[in-house]
C-alpha cells in the first residue's frame, strides 16, 4: 500500500503555523504522572502528545514534515485511505529540562523498532497503533492503542532527556485516524469529541464501531510485557 511514498521524501514545504501557542515551561507542576487508570482516552491538547516537528507523514503528495502540513492537506490513514486535514495545531514547548519529570522525557524510538525507516522521538502521550499476537490473546483484538511512555524499553525504546525547545503538531480529522509516520509507525490522531469506556463490554462494543482501543497504563504494561516475553 504504502510503496509510492516509500522511495523518496518530498521536498520541503514551508507553511506559517496555523495555531502557535508558546506554554512557558511545560513542566511547571501541570504534568502528572499519575495516569486515569479508567479505560478511555485522553483528551487532545495534552502537553505530553502531539507529533514532534521532523516527524514525517504520509500524504498525496509524498513524504512532508508534520509541521509543514495544513489544513484540507489529503493524509494517507490506516483505515480509510485518504483523509482531509480538518485542522493543525503548532505548539512549542519550553522544556526547563532540569525540572521535566522523567515520566514526561520523550521516547527515542531507534530505527526499524516499529516500523519506523530511521530513528525518531515522540512524546510519551502521544498514542500508537501497536499490531502483536499478545493483543489478540490478551484484548481480542490485534491491533491496540498504547500511549508511547509503556513502549520505555521495548525494543530499545528509551526515554532521553528532552531538547530545551520542542515544536509539536496535533492532526486532526473529522474522526478518528491513524496515520503513516516515518515509514509504517502508526500515530494515532483522535477527534476532538472523547468517550469514556469502563467496563470490557463497552470497550467490545466500541470497538465494534471502528473507535480504537486505547488501553490503560496497566493495561499497555501487562501487553508490553506480553511482548517482550514473545521476542
């Protein structure tokens, strides 16, 4: 599917950001550690999600930036071919490294760990699609969404210390969509309306409609773990 974007990156389009919103220090008491151990998903905005500039995706037009992409640009999704951009959202963070909780450090994910052609960051919020036999067995469904922080140390996975200056990019469609990053890593772009599940018949349920599952913290480790045991 993905073999016309797979041979060559665009070129470089610059575009003025659509929305820029500077956060001060990013890490200034607001983050926590501690996760909703409900099932459900996080609302979009979170300081810790968000795509980071660099990252590329794939469009109609090739490989671009994720910062370079705006509004009504077609995205090539997982499920439903390609997508119109509703909206895209630039924001940069001023890190204060010294003072991010570790929990809060982004993920360097090395080449080829999930699908990804090189070696790339994302922040520990930032949901992905996860495709594994212990998904199956454990959830009934292959494909799960996992927060990038329960991927630390999986597959070389770790977390690094953040840059003092990170820009970030939110995706958003009309629905739910999950998009081509760097080559077949799979993020996760949620629309703005959430729903909360909180019982496995409800998860079931909504899955059945086409809404990913997101998995708790306890849950992803539990997955993570189940993968790590499966080689």
């Amino acid at each position: 599917m993905l073999q016309s974007w797979m041979g060559g990156l665009s070129d470089f389009r610059a575009t003025i950001p659509f929305a820029f919103a500077d956060r001060g220090n990013a890490w200034d008491g607001t983050f926590s550690a501690a996760k909703d151990a409900s099932m459900g998903r996080n609302e979009p905005g979170s300081v810790a999600e968000g795509l980071i500039a660099g990252s590329l995706v794939a469009t109609d037009l090739g490989w671009l930036p994720v910062e370079d992409l705006r509004p009504g640009d077609r995205v090539v999704t997982f499920d439903h071919g390609m997508r119109p951009l509703k909206s895209v959202s630039v924001a940069t963070l001023w890190t204060a490294a010294q003072e991010a909780p570790r929990a809060a450090w982004p993920l360097s994910i090395p080449a080829r760990a999930l699908g990804n052609r090189t070696e790339m960051q994302v922040l520990p919020e930032q949901a992905l699609l996860i495709e594994s036999d212990a998904a199956e067995t454990l959830y009934g469904d292959a494909f799960t969404v996992v927060s990038a922080g329960a991927l630390d140390g999986y597959r070389g996975i770790t977390r690094v210390p953040p840059s003092r200056e990170i820009t970030t990019v939110t995706l958003e469609f009309d629905g739910d969509e999950v998009v081509y990053v760097n080559g077949t890593l799979l993020a996760h772009c949620p629309a703005r309306q959430t729903e909360t599940v909180r019982t496995a018949e409800e998860l079931m349920a909504w899955g059945s409609h086409g809404t990913y599952q997101r998995l708790t913290d306890a849950q992803s480790r539990r997955l993570v773990a189940a993968m790590h045991a499966a080689g």
